[in-house]
C-alpha cells in the first residue's frame, strides 16, 4: 500500500510504515508541510496514495468531493 503521512503525524511514521514493507512518504518530505488540507489530498490521490492523519477534517473533505452515486 502506498501512504502519504499528513504534517499532524512525525515523520517516524513514514519510517516505521517503510520498514514494514509499504510505501509512505511524510509531506515534509515532499515540501508540503505548510500545504493546505486540499493541497495534500489531491497530491495523495495523484500519486495513487492513502492520506493518513491525525486531523479529522480529511474525512470531511473526503465526504464533500466524493461523487453521490444515484
């Protein structure tokens, strides 16, 4: 699985999650610390990764961008 780890978390997470055999990568690694949640959730779902955070409103931003299914 590949994971993209969201400011709010330290980078060991990515370390951690690395040596476990997946592919994660902190934003501050990427330059993004001071992105904006809509910055890193887009840069998450371009690069085909899961955004894991301690910040809750990623499950809101998540809610508002998914398509309604009819």
């Amino acid at each position: 699985m590949r994971f993209l780890i969201d400011n709010a978390l330290s980078p060991a997470v990515a370390i951690e999650l690395n040596r476990a055999g997946h592919d994660a990568v902190h934003v501050r690694e990427l330059g993004m610390q001071a992105g904006s949640d809509e910055e890193i959730f887009d840069h998450a779902a371009q690069d085909d990764r899961v955004v894991v955070s301690a910040d809750t409103d990623f499950g809101t931003l998540l809610a508002i961008r998914r398509p309604r299914r009819r």
